[in-house]
C-alpha cells in the first residue's frame, strides 16, 4: 500500500514537471533557436538557415513554384524600421490563413555585411515560412521593376498574388492590419479584377 502511494506521487510529479516543460519550452525555444542551431540543419531549417540568394529569374521561380496557391510576399530589410514593426503582423496572418491554403514568402533586402542582424532577426521572429535574400550586385532598378513596375524601392513593400499567379494587388509602404487582412483574403479570390489591395491597380 505504501509503495503504491509512493509510485501515485512520483507519477503525480512527473505529470506536473511535464506539464510544466510544455509551457517553459515553446517560448525558450523561440528565443534561443537560431543560436545554437547550426544554419542548414533540420528541425527549423526555414527559419535559421541562411536566406538562400536570388535575382529577378530567381524571384520567377520562386513564383512558379507557388503558382496555384494564393501567395503573400513580403520585402523587408533590418535597416527598415517600418519592416521591423510590420513583420511580426506578418509572421501571425501567414499562421492565421494557413489553413484557407494562403502561402507567405518573405524576401530580405540586406547587404552581405548585414547578415548577422538578418540572422538574429529571423531567428527571434520565428516567421515559419521561408525567407530569401536578393543578391548583392544585382542592378536593383532592374529587380524592382521586375518584380511590380510600380515599385522604385519603397520599404517594406508586399505584394498578392492570386492561385492563378496573377498579381491582386501590392503595398508600398505599411498598411494597418485590417487592410493586410483584406489583402490576404483578396488572394483567396485569385483574380486581378476582384479586392485589389492598396489601390494597386
């Protein structure tokens, strides 16, 4: 009998320790992956790898591979304090449309000597959908128009794509989050014609 009381308490234990881990755990993972994860690695490879590099054709790509879902994807740079505010918006809309099929890419507009603040950046916000970097060098003008005509540099800026790859809409600049909201869901309607986001057309 007292053995029994003795395993009941130990077992008692056990289930708050546990419980006690599952609410310590998922926040210092947040703020400790990325420093001890080597880049590359499995696990959250997304979020603590490097950004891989890509130019305009690299940027088609990434679009084509996304091509039949609706798609968000967000320019950004550590030096943009704008960006800063707004990507953590970013990171909770990619989570809160997940579940409707709505993709989020996020491309970084730092230099290579900056890519130890893009690394602590990624690696605190956790953004759960891949990041990548424009390569240095690249004539940017070029890049810019490539990417939406409109666009001559303004930071951050994002673009919508519907499932059928056509652009719904684009932000220069911040927006609040109701009209990232709207946007989102634009992309959900996959045509160019219908809840253009920003007046982008």
């Amino acid at each position: 009998m007292q053995s029994n009381l003795g395993l009941r308490g130990v077992s008692a234990v056990a289930v708050v320790a546990i419980l006690m881990l599952g609410v310590v755990l998922p926040g210092h993972s947040q703020s400790t992956a990325g420093k001890n994860a080597p880049a590359g690695h499995s696990g959250k490879s997304a979020a603590t790898a490097d950004p891989a590099l890509i130019d305009l054709s690299g940027y088609q790509q990434v679009l084509a591979k996304y091509h039949g879902k609706p798609l968000v994807v967000n320019f950004w740079a550590t030096w943009c304090e704008p960006c800063r505010d707004e990507y953590p918006m970013i990171v909770e809309l990619a989570k809160q449309f997940k579940s409707q099929g709505v993709e989020v890419v996020g491309v970084d507009m730092d230099d290579d000597s900056d890519m130890n603040l893009v690394r602590r950046f990624i690696a605190r916000m956790q953004p759960g959908f891949p990041n990548y970097r424009q390569k240095t060098g690249i004539d940017l003008d070029k890049f810019y128009d490539g990417v939406n005509p409109q666009w001559k540099g303004t930071m951050p800026q994002t673009m919508f794509y519907g499932k059928d790859g056509n652009v719904v809409g684009f932000f220069l600049g911040s927006r609040p989050r109701a009209q990232f909201e709207q946007a989102f869901r634009a992309t959900l309607g996959g045509s160019a014609n219908s809840g253009t986001p920003g007046g982008a057309k």
